[in-house]
C-alpha cells in the first residue's frame, strides 16, 4: 500500500515567525499516524496545510499523488470531499441539531432522498454511540458528545483521510477512552487513513502505528511506539516523560534575575 | 521616520483590507444562482428582516409624530399648516426613510450578522465548512448578504409609510389640520421618480454598504472575543458614518442640481 499523504520538506512561516523549517512526513494508507509536540508549536497548522486552507511557503503537499499546492480552487474543493478534520472544539453547527449536523455534507453533496441520509445519519450515530441524542442540540451535548457527534458527520461522506486535532483536549478519562477506541476502530472498520495530532502521549502510544514528534521547527523524532519510548534524544525522553525542565527550558528567555531586580548588587 | 513607516503600514493595512472585503464581495454577488441558497436567504430576509420590523415601526411612528408636531408649530405661524402632510411625507421618503431605518438596521441587524459570522470563526465553523467543501461565502456570506439587500429597502418603504401616518396622527387627529388637505397635497406634491424612486435608490445604496460592512468585519474579525467585540463596534460606528457621508453626496446627485 502506497501513501495517502506525503509532505515532502515544507517550509512555512506565519508573518516573521517560522513554524516549519523543512519539515517531511508521510501518512501510508490504511494506518494511524500520530504526530506530537508541545502546546503552540503548529501542530494544527500542519492539518490546514493538508487541507489547502494554507499554502507552505516552499515544498510540496501532496494527497494521493496529487500536489495539494498547486491545485486549482475547483479541483481543491473536489479533493476536500475525500477527506474531513475533526476540529478540537467538535465545529458543529450550532443552529441544527446532532441529526441535521451529521446529514449536513450528505445534503451538500449528494442528491439522495431524506430517507437514505435519515438511515445513513443514524448508523452514523450508532458507530459513535449517539443515536439516542439525533434531536438534541450541540449546546445540549457534553464536551465528548459533541466530539463524538462531530466524529459522526466526519465520517458521514466515507472520508479517505481523517484528521483529528487535538482529538483528546481536556476529555474525562471515560470520554478518553471512548475516543481513543472510536479511533482505532473507524479507521479499521471503514479502511480509514488517520492522522492524529495531540499531546496525549499515552493516549496516542496505544493506538498509533506510527509517530512524529515536532518541535523546534522540525521532526525531532519518529518512528512506532516502541521506538519512540526508546529513543536516546534528550528531546523526546522530556516530551514522553513530561519533565518540567530540559531541553525544552522551564524560563521563557529573560535577562538575569538578579540583574534585573537589583542592578547586580546583591 | 517611525511616524512615516507607521502611516504607510496603517495605509497599506487599509488597502489590503479593502482588497479583501472587494473579494468576498464579489465571492457574495456571484454565488446568488444556487437553488440551494433561497431557503437559506428567506430564513436570513426573517431574521435581518422581519425580525427588525417591531423597532423600525416604532421608530417610524414616533419620528412622524414629532415631525408633524414640530411642523404645526411653524407653519401655522404663517397659516401653512396645510402644507404639514407634504412636509413629512417628503422629509420621510426622501431623508429620514432611508437614513434613520439604515442606521437602525446597522445597529440592530448587522451588529448581529457581525457577531454571528465572527463566532462562527472563533468556533471553527467556517473552517469546517471549508474543509467539508462547502464554500462558506456560498454557504454563509452570499444568503446573509442578499437578505440585506431585500429587506432594508422594504424596511424603509415600512418606515416612511408608518412615518407618514403618525404624522396624520398627530397633524390631523390631534392638532386639527385638514384631513384633504393633507393627503390631497402631499398626492400633488410626492413625485414618485424624484422623492420615492429616488428614496428606494438611497436605501438600496445604504443597504449594500451596511450589510457589506457588517458581513465582511465578520467574516475578517480577529476570532477572540475582544476581536469579536471590537468588530461589532466597528461594523456600527463605520457603517453610520458611510450611511451619513453619502447620504449627503447622493442627495447632492439626486436633488441638488436641478
């Protein structure tokens, strides 16, 4: 099997800040690709990147073979259908119900009757375990029901790639676990290629089949599971271990304290 | 030498935000043929619209009240007060209509449509709208954009008639005018090419600046929400001002040479 997305030595930058320097990943077909690293460093960048809705300064995107970069604004759209992102806030829409948010892209995109989308939105819905709230609100719904639920309408085109952003933020551990199976097992059940990016680290080492940890501009290391928990760089041991200080430093950079607060003189 | 690298970034800013708000403009304007989108612009006509109503004929009932108050008093200081039912009816259709129920709608309907799109962005909806291939201007933009347009012309036309028959209210009912006179003149004196024509064209004019305005500080609002709070300010104050300003330059165009 070949690979779903391939970026090849993108460069990205937002006003003078770079965020990416180089940076190359590959997503293969079928599997579950986990990509990590600190709060703020672009992870949800890299899923717009993918997406089209931003354009790498230098460097390729490109999703089943085709370049991402250099797509017409038609030919983008038409591609976007064959993949969905499931947004770190759920995104659902707040005027429509869980049922009209989960048949929403069936309505856009396909001519079928209300009955098919009615019965294809609640098998959707039973694979995430909402079928019993389809006439409820997103402002009725707890944080990890609207993911779920939004899980639901990504899915409902029968998607090629999903992205997950930030898919386990500020979950309760059963809400966890319930996604973190929901992952596995859509992207196996529906041949799924999935690309999750977090900082959950346990989480993630569970279910990924491959990871990437981003930091400091570039990849600082990839590799599975189980060469990622072995792996000598003083990096990726603070990142897996959750170490106060390290290479990553605890201080924003600042002049010295004594410097600044006495001139010196203590 | 900051000063002057300041200007010209504060007017570069500028200009690439007019770019930007011309782009969605068009993007908003040719996205009208969609069958899909009329329901999605009739639900958005209630809701800029119809949902407007209560404050533009209120607003309108009492500023015919006054006006013809404030009218009786000085024509009937030179036996005119005859003349009170064109006075209104021509203030109304030619100024007040179009301005007064323009800067209402700013405040009540596009504050609204500013909050709204810029949640929508702070929430994330536009962005999942993209990545679920829907166009959001498509979506989004062009129906809040087009029921604009529609109402705020009827709107007007509501405001002014409303306007029109407080001022009877109060000129013929309570102050004692002629009922004749003041329909008779104001049927002789209303010209329908010069005063309302031109009246329905102010108001479209002030409808597509305002809902413009509001879409566009929506659609580009810095999405937390001091950005939200800021842009609904905005959509306000800029769209009263660019309401006001050419209010005086079509009245200029439409009356002022003759």
């Amino acid at each position: 099997m070949g690979n779903l997305v391939e970026i090849d030595n993108i460069t990205f930058r937002r006003g003078e800040r770079v965020i990416y320097d180089g940076v190359s990943i590959v997503v293969p077909k079928g599997k579950i690709t986990a990509v990590m690293g600190p709060s703020g460093i672009g992870k949800t960048t890299l899923l717009k990147l993918i997406g089209g809705q931003l354009a790498p300064e230098m460097g390729d995107i490109r999703f089943d073979s085709d370049s991402i970069v250099s797509m017409s604004r038609s030919e983008l759209y038409k591609t976007r259908r064959r993949m969905s992102m499931l947004f770190q806030s759920g995104a659902l829409f707040t005027d429509m119900t869980v049922h009209d948010n989960v048949a929403f892209p069936l309505r856009e995109h396909t001519k079928l009757d209300e009955d098919i989308i009615s019965t294809i939105v609640a098998l959707k819905l039973q694979a995430v375990g909402l079928r019993g709230a389809a006439q409820m609100k997103p402002s009725e719904l707890s944080g990890g029901m609207a993911r779920r639920a939004a899980l639901a309408r990504s899915i409902s085109l029968d998607p090629d790639l999903i992205m997950y952003d930030e898919p386990f933020a500020g979950q309760d551990p059963i809400s966890m676990g319930v996604l973190v199976k929901l992952i596995r097992e859509l992207n196996d059940a529906l041949d799924l290629t999935s690309i999750v990016v977090t900082h959950d680290v346990t989480e993630v080492l569970t279910i990924a089949d491959y990871i990437y940890i981003l930091a400091d501009k570039r990849i600082i290391g990839q590799g599975t599971a189980d060469e990622i928990k072995n792996s000598d760089s003083a990096l990726v041991q603070q990142f897996l271990k959750g170490e106060a200080d390290g290479p990553v430093p605890f201080h924003y950079p600042a002049a010295d304290l004594n410097e600044s607060l006495f001139g010196g003189k203590a | 030498m900051n000063f002057f690298q300041q200007v010209g970034a504060n007017t570069l800013a500028r200009l690439t935000s007019i770019g930007r708000a011309a782009l969605m403009l068009f993007g908003a304007i040719f996205a009208m043929p969609s069958l899909k989108n009329i329901p999605l612009t009739i639900r958005q006509v209630y809701v800029v619209g119809v949902q407007s109503l209560l404050i533009i004929v209120v607003s309108g009932l009492f500023i015919g009240m006054v006006m013809a108050l404030q009218g009786y008093t000085i024509l009937v200081g030179y036996g005119a007060e005859g003349s009170l039912g064109p006075m209104v009816a021509l203030s109304l259709l030619r100024e007040l209509g179009p301005v007064v129920t323009a800067l209402l709608f700013a405040g009540r309907a596009g504050s609204a449509l500013t909050a709204e799109i810029g949640l929508m962005k702070a929430t994330e909806q536009l962005s999942s709208l993209e990545m679920m291939a829907v166009d959001p201007l498509r979506r989004v933009v062009a129906p809040r954009f087009w029921a604009g347009l529609f109402s705020m012309p009827a709107l007007a036309m509501i405001f002014s008639a409303v306007g029109i028959l407080g001022g009877h209210l109060v000129g013929v009912d309570w102050l004692g005018v002629d009922s004749g006179s003041y329909w008779s003149l104001m049927q002789s004196t209303v010209e329908l090419q010069k005063d309302v024509i031109n009246g329905v064209l102010k108001s479209l004019v002030f409808a597509l600046v305002v809902t413009w305005i509001a879409i566009f500080k929506g659609y580009d609002s810095v999405p937390t929400s001091e950005g939200i709070s800021k842009a609904t300010t905005e959509t306000v104050v800029f769209s009263s001002l660019a309401v006001l300003g050419l209010d005086f330059v079509l009245t200029a165009l439409m009356f002022g040479i003759e």
